[in-house]
C-alpha cells in the first residue's frame, strides 16, 4: 500500500485526487493538509510514501514547506501538482528536492503512474521539465546568464512575489496573500526589479509575458 498525503488548499483539487487514486487500490490517501504549516506537522508526526503537495498554499510557499521536508526527512518522495506550467516552477521544484512534477491539467492522465514512479524512488519527468533541466544545466556549465534567464537569478520568495506582481497584484493584495507587509512586499519588488535590470512593474509585467512565465 503506498500511503499520501495531500496539501492542497482546493477542495475540489482534493475530491479530484481522491478519485483518481481511489481506481488504483494500492493507493491510500490517509491525510489531507490546507495550508504549508499543516503539512509540515503531518509529515513531522506520521510516515507516507509520497507526498503530493500544491505550489500555491496559504501562507507558507510550496516550495519553501517542500524544503523543510526534506530537511527532516531527506528521502520523502515529493510530487508537486501545481496550476502553474512547467515553465514558471518544474525547475525550481526539482533543484529544491521534489522527486516530480506535474500540472493539474495532468491529473487524470499521469498522476496514478507518477505516484508509483516516485513511491519506488524514481523520478518523474515529463518531457518538457526534461528540456527546461537539460536547458538550465547547459546556462548553469557555460557559467552565463542571458536577459532571457534573468528570473533564475530571483529567490524563491521574490519569484512568488514577481508572479503576483507580472499578474497585476497591488502591493497590498500581495501583501495579505502571503501574509507580509507592504514594506516587506515593496522591498522585495525592489530587488526584484533590480535584479532583472529592469525600471517599472509594467516591464517587469511585459517581461514575464514575454518568457511565457505568466498565463
């Protein structure tokens, strides 16, 4: 039997994966986290075979929780099923420890086969993380970095903020999302928008747009 946990604030995205897994009988969803910080205190106190965790939770980043899992139990097998692309956070995912990662437009097609790759200890990539590694790998030996990679250069929190901000966000909005203030919002825009060398959240808005990092 391979026992989940999910972390994901939908409930609709929860119901879904209760149903895609509940066709396969080996698989058992035992728990379900809404928010980072609830995640972390199941994973603290029980044991799973995979973890499926959500980008986009409450609070505490994703990738930021995934990483305080891996601090504590280094060989968690971590599946990240996330609305956004594989373009905008597969990376990112990767190199902070997650084993796979899929988008939610994939549930019903790969996810039962994902859960089973990474529960053996196996990796799951899909074609197109395949080449976004491969791609990052090859900037990463060349030891460049181009305009067109510039967002690499971001931490994982100034990424989350830049996504919020390319999507037309206030300072507040984004603010009460992530449970910051707007000075500590407004600082992170600031080093963001130095980083990427650019003068305006409307280019830095028309930057995304234009590296497809934004739907």
């Amino acid at each position: 039997m391979i026992r989940i946990l999910i972390a994901d604030d939908h409930t609709v995205i929860r119901q879904g994966l209760q149903k895609v897994c509940g066709e396969d009988e080996e698989l058992q969803i035992v728990d379900e986290a809404k928010t980072g910080s609830e995640a972390l205190q199941f994973v603290w106190n029980n044991s799973y075979d995979v973890v499926i965790l959500d980008i986009s939770l409450p609070g505490r980043h994703g990738i930021e929780v995934m990483k305080e899992m891996k601090k504590d139990k280094p060989d968690l097998p971590i599946l990240v099923l996330s609305v956004h692309s594989e373009k905008q956070y597969a990376v990112r995912s990767i190199r902070a420890g997650a084993s796979g990662y899929l988008t939610k437009d994939q549930i019903s097609g790969e996810l039962i086969n994902a859960i089973r790759k990474v529960a053996s200890g196996g990796k799951y990539i899909t074609e197109q993380v395949s080449e976004l590694l491969l791609s990052d790998l090859q900037n990463n030996d060349n030891g460049k970095m181009d305009q067109t990679q510039a967002h690499n250069k971001l931490t994982d929190r100034e990424y989350e903020v830049f996504h919020h901000l390319a999507k037309g966000k206030t300072v507040s909005e984004i603010g009460e999302e992530l449970m910051l203030s707007e000075k500590t919002i407004n600082t992170y825009r600031h080093r963001i928008l130095k980083k990427l060398d650019l003068d305006s959240t409307a280019l830095l808005t028309r930057y995304a747009y234009e590296q497809g990092l934004v739907l």
